[in-house]
C-alpha cells in the first residue's frame, strides 16, 4: 500500500502507478448477493446447472457492474491518503468490460493515477478531481475483465 501525507504529495504521483492487488476469488455467493442487491437474475450469472449447458462459458460469469463495484474497496487497499477527511465517486470517463469474470475464477487491479486537477479549493474546505484508470485482471487471461477510467473527489 502507498500511503500519501496530503493530496499535494498524491497529486504529485501523477502518471503513474497506484499498485495491483492480490487475487481474490470470485464466488457463486458473491455474484447471488450481487444479483439480489441489483434485481439482475440474468441465468448466466446465477443458474449454474445452465450455465454449464447453454454458456460458452460452462459456468456462470460475474455481473459486469459487480467487477466494477469492487473498485472502491480494491483501491482503498492500493493507497490512502492521510490528511483526506471525505472521498466521493464523481463518475467515469470511460468504462468497457472486455472480458468475463467466471465464477470460481481470481480477480486483481492494476490502478495508475492518471492525473488531478483542484476541486472545490475555498478557506475551508482544499479538494482534488483525481482520475484514475483501473484494469481488472482474470488470472490466466491476457485479455483484461475490465477497464475503467474512473474519477473521484478528494477533500483536506
């Protein structure tokens, strides 16, 4: 983990890389509370008897928005930033998902801070906009799960 004193020193790591987290496996339980949180019962992601029939996967695959929403909790174990009080998702610039995440399979991010931009500067409150690109890797694939320009709002 790399551990920042301010957003000055973080803003000043601009162009490169955050880190990679360990592989974490992706569970059939993970993707059912996924389903039930989001109402999307899709049977590629929860009827594993179909998916071994009917997918070209043989098994089910990981939500899309699922690989996504780790994204907070994977980066939080990239970086930190200490004089930060609050941190807000503002959105994204770009996201594609370019490969499946089969049930059973391990995940990992790769995350680089692509740049920061001041955010909200006044006498009480100093922000930046930080983007950051993130790679969400399947163990044994060369094509990426997914990739996402991500930006988030940062304040002192």
């Amino acid at each position: 983990m790399q551990i920042f004193a301010n957003l000055a020193e973080f803003s000043a790591h601009t162009g490169q890389p955050l880190g990679e987290t360990p592989y974490r496996t992706i569970t059939q339980e993970a993707v059912n509370l996924f389903a039930e949180a989001t109402g999307d019962h899709q049977w590629i992601h929860i009827d594993p008897e179909r998916a071994a029939r009917e997918s070209p996967y043989k098994t089910p695959i990981a939500h899309g928005f699922l690989t996504l929403s780790l994204a907070p909790q994977l980066l939080a174990e990239l970086y930190s930033i200490e004089s930060v009080k609050m941190g807000i998702n503002y959105g994204a610039n770009k996201i594609r998902f370019t490969n499946a995440v089969p049930v059973g399979s391990k995940l990992r991010m790769k995350a680089w801070l692509h740049h920061v931009e001041p955010q909200n500067t006044n006498e009480s409150t100093k922000g930046v906009r930080a983007v950051i690109e993130c790679v969400f890797e399947v163990d044994g694939e060369q094509k990426p799960a997914c990739i996402a320009e991500l930006i988030v709002l940062l304040f002192e």
